[in-house]
C-alpha cells in the first residue's frame, strides 16, 4: 500500500464517520412525545420509566417483540380527527401499530398514578421533538372494566379537556385539566395528541386510580399530624438567610420526587414521574449530545484530511 492510499483511506474514514452519526441522529429523531404524568403505558414500560419488571409490562414487551425503548412513537400519519374511523377498538393505545400492540393488553396491573376526582391535575407531556397541535384528554366512563379490551364506547364522546399549543418548558409541555368529579377506582386517562406542524397523530394510555376526596383529605391530616409530631424542636432560632437555604433545599428535593411506575404510586404533590424532563436532561438530550458529537467529529475529521494534504 502507497502513502498516498493510505492518506486516502484515513481521510475517508474521517469523513465517512460524521456522516454515519449523522444518519444514527437523524433516525433517532423520528419519535416525538408521550404523557410521563400521568404515566403513560409505553414510558412506564421503557427503559427510561423503569418499570419493565412489573408484570403487565413484561407482558406488553412479549407481545409488542420490543423493550418500549421509543416510547414516545406511537404515532399514526393522515388521521386528521377521524380517531374513531381509523383507530380501530382495542388497539387504541397502542395505536393500531404492531410494534405496540402490547400496550392494548387488557389487564389490571398496569403501573398507575394516583388521582382525586374533581381535583386540578397538571399533565407532563414529555416531548422529544417540538410540535404545534392539540391535546385532546378523555377518561373512561364509571364502571370501566379495565379487564376488558378498552373501546371507544368507553371514553367520553368528548374530551374532559382540549389544550392547543401549550407552552415546552424543560423538554416537556405542561398544562393543567380539572377531572371529573364522579370516577372512582381503576380508569384510563387517553389523549390524542394531533400535530398542526406534521401529518401525525400521537396516542396514549395512562392508567390512574381515583381515590375518594374524603380518604385523600383524611390522610393527609394524619400525615401531617405525625410530622408534626415528629418534628424535633429546635435548640435555637436558626438565622433568616439559613432558613430560606433550607427551604429550597427542601422545595428542590420535593421537586426532584418521581412517580413510580414500578409500584404504581405518586408523590402527594403529584410531581412528573418522568425526570427525563428535568432542564438539561430532557428525553431530547442524546439527540443533542449527539449532534454535538457530530460536529466535533467533522471538526476533526476535517482537520486530519487537510493536514495528510500538507504533508
């Protein structure tokens, strides 16, 4: 082999290495969204939601032939608000994709978030590709079967809440819903997530348990009852600056406290189970990370061809 080859085959390859992560970037930026609070089946399901080792969603994984490691892709093109035409009943939440099917497993162990009828809840809808649309949230009605195949004569014929265009704040869009008053039990929350930007439409299935007003304000007197009571008296009055540090420490840490899709319960605050949404370490991150990879790979790349050219 020449130098000259040789200079040819190293340059190539400096070249050709930025152009294949490149194409790994680009392939890995087709999925787009899915709720994370309240936990949706697929996230809950995923290596990012970590609760693959439940039951249902070892089951999900069996039959879908896949980990749920795009959880944010199910997605259907050319629907145009015609759910109940093209989605077909129990296949909603898997979206009548085959990759997903085992999100329309009908059982009732699925990893589940915790709600109170009636109350204000604020969806986490984690979003690793930006798009303009509406979200459309629907509950199924009382006396839903949940081991039963879920239809569309189970939801509401309209949706309890209607967003469009809400504001992306950390990797995720957040926007508030009042529930309804009258569920109790084991239910499904399903919203349809149609994009004006892109010719899809997004579906997901997030399974709650309603838990009566009455019982949820009870607790959390006993709660903080025992806190109170608990709580150590202070031997001195700590400083004004010392009290505010602590206070955020303790807002920050209440924060940072995820839903667990592993036992199916929520935080008291009703925190995003998904810390992928955190500021920096949103579920768009390695896309990011990687198209900075990419172009430090260019940069170098090109830096070695025009060298082996000098020389």
């Amino acid at each position: 082999m020449t130098r000259t080859t040789a200079r040819l085959r190293v340059a190539g390859a400096a070249v050709a290495a930025p152009l294949l992560l490149l194409s790994w970037a680009a392939g890995s930026a087709r999925a787009h969204g899915a709720p994370t609070y309240p936990v949706s089946r697929a996230y809950a399901c995923s290596p990012s939601g970590g609760g693959a080792t439940t039951a249902a969603c070892k089951a999900a994984i069996a039959a879908s032939g896949q980990n749920f490691v795009a959880w944010d892709d199910v997605r259907v093109a050319g629907v145009n608000g015609r759910d109940r035409q093209v989605i077909p009943d129990g296949r909603l939440c898997g979206g009548s994709l085959p990759a997903y099917k085992g999100l329309d497993l009908a059982r009732a162990d699925w990893p589940a978030t915790e709600l109170t009828p009636g109350a204000r809840m604020t969806m986490t809808y984690a979003a690793t590709i930006a798009h303009s649309g509406t979200f459309k949230l629907y509950l199924t009605k009382p006396g839903y079967d949940p081991a039963k195949p879920l239809t569309w004569s189970e939801l509401s014929a309209q949706p309890f809440a209607e967003v469009k265009d809400p504001p992306l704040t950390n990797g995720a869009y957040h926007f508030g819903a009042t529930l309804p008053a009258d569920r109790t039990g084991r239910q499904v929350l399903y919203t349809v997530w149609q994009t004006s930007s892109t010719p899809d439409t997004y579906y997901s299935c997030s399974d709650v348990v309603f838990t009566a007003k009455e019982d949820a304000t009870k607790d959390a007197g006993k709660d903080a009852a025992a806190t109170a009571s608990a709580k150590p008296r202070p031997s001195a009055t700590p400083a004004a600056g010392a009290s505010k540090s602590a206070a955020a420490r303790a807002r920050k840490t209440a924060a940072a406290t995820p839903v667990s899709p592993t036992t199916g319960t929520t935080a008291a605050d009703s925190t995003p189970v998904a810390s992928d949404t955190d500021a920096g370490s949103g579920p768009s991150a390695p896309l990011v990370a990687g198209g900075a990879a990419a172009v430090l790979v260019l940069t170098g790349g090109a830096a070695l061809a025009l060298h082996l050219r000098r020389r």
